[in-house]
C-alpha cells in the first residue's frame, strides 16, 4: 500500500517574513530592526519534574492499548505525590521523590518548583483559560493525621485533606464522584473503569482538573464546518480554522509537526503534535522524552500556518495505580511496607496508599481572550497546512515555569458515524 502524501509537503515552503511589509502598517518605525527580538521561552521540558513524571506515566497509560482521549495533569500528580512525599519516610519518600527526578537535577528542588508553578497556574485563571481544579488526599477510617502535614501540604500544594465515610466501597465511590464534579465545576466526569476498595487506613490521592483554554488570537466562528475525524472511528465533526503566524517545525524523520499556539495574556500555550499521516499515536508516543519535547520545541521558529482543528471535548477519568506501580512506586500500596509516619505517627502497618484518581477535562474551542481585536495585523505568506483531522497529542504549557499542565491525546472525536474505519 502507497503511503498517503500529504498536502502540505506540495505547497508548501520555507516562508521569510518581511517585517512592516503590510501596505499601511503604521506602527513601522525606521530604526526598528529586522526581525522582532525572540519572546522570552520558558525553560525547556528538561529538568522539570512535571515533563518527568507526565511523559513517562503518560507511555505507561498508553502501553494498555485499549486507551482512548486519555488525558491528565502531570502537574497536579506531580504535586500531590510531591505532598505525599513530604508524609512519608524511606523506601517509600524515595520512592516517591524517584517519580519526580529530573536530568539534569532541578536546582531549586522539584518541591519548590512544583508549588511555584500551582500558584503562578492558578494565578493565571480568567487570563489565558478558565480553570477549574481541586485536589484532596482522602483517607478511610485513618489514625488522627498530623495538622503539620495538612497545613504545609495545603499551603505549599494545595493538597485537602478529607475523610471518607463509614460505608462501603460503592458509597466511597459516591463521595469520589461527588467531589469530583464540585472540582469540575459541575462538569459529570468520564465514568471510572477501575474499582476503588479503600481497606481502614487508606489514602487516596484524587486530582480534578477541567481547562478551556482562551487563545491569543480566534478561530473564526464563521468558517467553522463540518469534516471528517479520521480517528479510531471516521466521525462527522466541526472543524475551525485560523491562519497566523505560529512557532512550528517540522520534524521530517520522526514524521510530525509540532505547533505552539499561545494562549491570551501569554501565561501559557498549547503544544500540539501532529503525525504527517494518518495512524494510530502509538509510533509517536514511544519517541516521546524531555529531551526530544525540548528540541522540538527549541527548533520551532515563527512561520505562516493555516490551522484546522476539531471542535472537541477530551474527558478522562483514570486510576493510576497500576501506572504508578510500574514506575518504580511499588511500597506505598502495601500497609505492612509503606512508611507515612509524616502524614499519621500511629500510621506503622495501617497508612497506606490505597489509589490516585485523576478527573480530566479539556475543551478545544474556537474563543480567544479578552482584547484579542486590539493585536497587530499579522502579515500571513505561503503558510504550512496544519490539517488535524486525525489523532493528534496536546500539551498544555505554563509559560512561565515551562511546567506541563495538562497531556493528552485525542484518538476519537465525537461526531456522527461515517462508514469506513481506520
Ligand atoms: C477560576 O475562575 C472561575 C470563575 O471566576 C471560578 O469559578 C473558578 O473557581 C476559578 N478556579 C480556580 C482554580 O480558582
Ligand atoms: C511567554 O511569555 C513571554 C514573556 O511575557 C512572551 O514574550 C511570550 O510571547 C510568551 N509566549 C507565549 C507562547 O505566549
Ligand atoms: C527555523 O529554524 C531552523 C533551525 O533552527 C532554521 O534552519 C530555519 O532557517 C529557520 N527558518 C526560518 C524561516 O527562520
Ligand atoms: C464541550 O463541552 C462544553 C460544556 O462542557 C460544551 O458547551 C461544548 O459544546 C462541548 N463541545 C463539543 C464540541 O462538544
């Protein structure tokens, strides 16, 4: 079988911008310089412990092939455990600090690194994107916990501590759902496939995030249509389109373009990757490391792109167990093993980590921020196809601290049926 050549290789090439070259641009002085000063990057994904762990329990989650618009908050997980680890002592603190490793080693630790970026995140809220968030460490039928260890990991990670009730595992499960969607914003999350069977003693670490973000400059409502998603399914959906100027580069090897789309205010941006062809993530997946997001990312420079893009929800619920256990976090699960005597000093042989849940939800619209109209008219040439009309891999990016807030990946898009599948 040939494989399909994409469009964009035909007609598209390297494009130079003039700068000032738009008839009427005002705003031209004589003694401006060539080319626009870069924009400060945010440092790379290497030596952040949020690409760390996001990458590597994103390849864990995704080696389950039966996984679908799987998305979470490697900064949340990495937080919280980060918490965690603030509560517990041997095997089980280095455990949990292992997750969270770096190379090279962060210089300011990745604790201070993690609560940095939740403030600065969270500051952002209203700017660049509604945000909605919550995290709790809910423990069962625990031994009193230490009001230290609730208050630092409050303060420093946002981290609650809440009691399950009395009742079985189906009504703790109630209570999870409950919290979950108050931490959505009212948002029914994705239903959870794994169970929950919290034994007396047990932590469970929970994360609920939800994130529209608004963008630097809109999609156009009006040329907004409908296309075929070649996804798991071929589906009927709304596609939105927008040509700019955006940081892209073209990884010819590897097969994948890689975008930058900046969110309004500047406070973050989304990183999509996009294979050339039509197929699965999977070949694209197992290539991903901070080293390889840092040099794409790093080659991207500002050129014309048309963008097409689905209209889409992604809404995840994941229990990352098993995940978690296959990266080394093996004592925290076991109640004769884990050692939590920060979060309880009666916690020898009951504290143990009994899950760590993460609600997700992302949406992919065509709204930019407030003032969007007041930017400078962009100068668009010969730009690059970036037609996304099949599986393709999000980021979202603090731009400050380059911590990764949010991955994941859309496989499927909701839509009406078509008849032929991948
Ligand atoms: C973000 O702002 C919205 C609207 O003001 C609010 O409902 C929500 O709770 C805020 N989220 C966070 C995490 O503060
Ligand atoms: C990140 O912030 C810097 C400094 O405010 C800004 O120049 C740059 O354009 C921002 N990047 C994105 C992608 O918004
Ligand atoms: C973009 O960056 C690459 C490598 O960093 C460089 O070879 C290329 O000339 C740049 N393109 C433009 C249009 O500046
Ligand atoms: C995504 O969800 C929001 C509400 O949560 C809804 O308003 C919007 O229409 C949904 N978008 C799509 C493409 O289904």
């Amino acid at each position: 079988m040939l494989p399909r050549l994409p469009v964009y290789i035909l007609i598209s090439l390297p494009v130079l911008l003039v700068q000032g070259s738009t008839a009427g641009s005002s705003k031209k002085s004589p003694t401006a310089p060539a080319s626009p000063p870069p924009p400060h990057p945010p440092p790379p994904p290497q030596g952040d412990p949020s690409w760390a762990l996001g990458l590597r329990l994103y390849q864990a989650l995704r080696s389950d092939s039966s996984s679908v618009n799987t998305l979470f908050s490697p900064l949340l997980v990495a937080s919280s455990l980060g918490a965690l680890g603030g509560g517990s002592a041997g095997s089980t603190a280095s455990q949990l600090q292992d997750l969270l490793k770096t190379s090279p080693p962060t210089k300011a630790g990745a604790g201070e690194l993690l609560s940095g970026t939740l403030k600065s995140f969270t500051d952002a809220n209203g700017t660049s994107f509604h945000l909605h968030t919550s995290s709790a460490l809910f423990s069962k039928q625990a031994p009193a916990v230490s009001q230290a260890f609730v208050k630092d990991s409050q303060a420093r990670f946002r981290l609650q501590h809440k009691a399950l009730g009395k009742g079985d595992s189906k009504a703790d499960l109630k209570q999870l759902h409950g919290w979950a969607k108050a931490g959505l914003g009212g948002l029914e999350g994705a239903p959870l496939a794994a169970k929950v069977q919290a034994k007396a003693g047990a932590l469970i670490l929970a994360n609920a995030l939800r994130f529209k973000g608004l963008w630097q400059r809109e999609f156009s409502e009006e040329s907004t249509d409908h296309r075929t998603f070649l996804g798991k399914k071929y589906t009927k959906v709304m596609m939105m389109h927008r040509a700019g100027l955006y940081r892209h580069h073209e990884d010819i090897e590897n097969m994948v373009q890689v975008l930058e789309v900046p969110l309004w205010g500047g406070k973050a941006s989304v990183v999509l990757l996009l294979p050339f062809h039509v197929e699965s993530l999977t070949r694209l997946e197992k290539l991903l490391t901070p080293e390889l997001l840092s040099s794409w990312l790093a080659k991207a420079n500002v050129t014309s792109v048309a963008i097409s893009l689905p209209k889409a929800n992604i809404s995840s619920t994941l229990s990352l167990q098993e995940s978690l256990s296959a990266l080394g976090l093996t004592d925290a699960w076991d109640q004769k093993v884990a050692d939590f005597s920060g979060v309880s000093e009666k916690s020898k042989g009951k504290l143990h980590l009994g899950g760590v849940l993460q609600w997700a939800s992302l949406e992919l619209a065509a709204q930019a921020g407030e003032g969007e109209d007041k930017l400078e008219e962009e100068n668009i040439e010969k730009a690059k196809l970036f037609y996304a009309d099949h599986p393709f891999i999000i980021f979202a990016r603090d731009n400050t601290t380059g911590a990764l807030l949010l991955i994941g990946a859309l496989d499927h898009a909701e839509g009406e049926a078509l008849h032929d599948e991948l």
